[in-house]
C-alpha cells in the first residue's frame, strides 16, 4: 500500500468514528436535530471522495464496503440535496457505515503500518 491510499484510509477512519459519534445519540435525536444531518451529510460525500480515490488508486474494497456505491452516495449528497429522505440517510450511517469499521480494520491497521514505518524512516516528519 502507497503513503496515499494509507492516508485516505486513516481519513476514513476517524469519520467512521464521527459517525459512530451521531449514531450513539440516537435516531430520534439525528431526526430531529438539523445540524447533526448536515454533519452526516458532510462525512458521507468525505467517505465517498475517499472511496473514489482509493478505487482510483487500485485499493480493492473489503467484503461489506463497495467503493461504488460510496462514490454515487456522495454525488446524490452533493447533487439531490434538496431530495435526501432522511430515515435513509439515518440506515446509511447506522447501518452500512457501522459496518465499514469491522469490514476496513485489516486496512487501516496496514495503513497504519504504511505511515509508521515512514515516520521511523523520515525521523517522525511528515
């Protein structure tokens, strides 16, 4: 794995624990609190930009995660804003999302690898 595609992976990583972040407070609370759809919003076009660059780098997607369908979710975010359903965007970051943590660990933990053995190389700069 590249210093590029483990960067994008240790991105992904931490807005997958935003998104656990929203989840824990609950469906109702997402529901009604408008804010907190907008941050939803803004981690599921982040996760799908990363999805289209790591695809674009060669990264094959873990059983669970499809690159594909991150990317057309974050152009449906971007493009149909004014038409998200919002019980389906609750399902997307409850259900699928959640999911990607477990699908992605093997990932991130080579990701992490990629960038600690650079960091020993480089003395720590990055």
């Amino acid at each position: 794995m590249d210093r590029k595609a483990a960067k994008e992976l240790l991105h992904i990583q931490v807005w997958l624990a935003r998104v656990e972040e929203i989840v824990d407070r609950g469906k109702d609370t997402y529901l009604a609190d408008d804010l907190l759809q907008e941050a939803g919003d803004s981690l599921m076009m982040k996760l799908g930009e990363a999805a289209n660059r790591l695809s674009k780098l060669g990264v094959l997607a873990p059983d669970g995660v499809e690159w594909a369908i991150a990317v057309a979710n974050r152009n449906f975010i971007i493009h149909q804003y004014d038409e998200l359903n919002r019980v389906i965007t609750w399902s997307t970051i409850s259900v699928d999302l959640l999911e990607w943590k477990a699908s992605l660990a093997s990932l991130f933990h080579d990701a992490d690898v990629v960038i600690e053995n650079e960091s020993d190389l480089d003395g720590g700069i990055h």
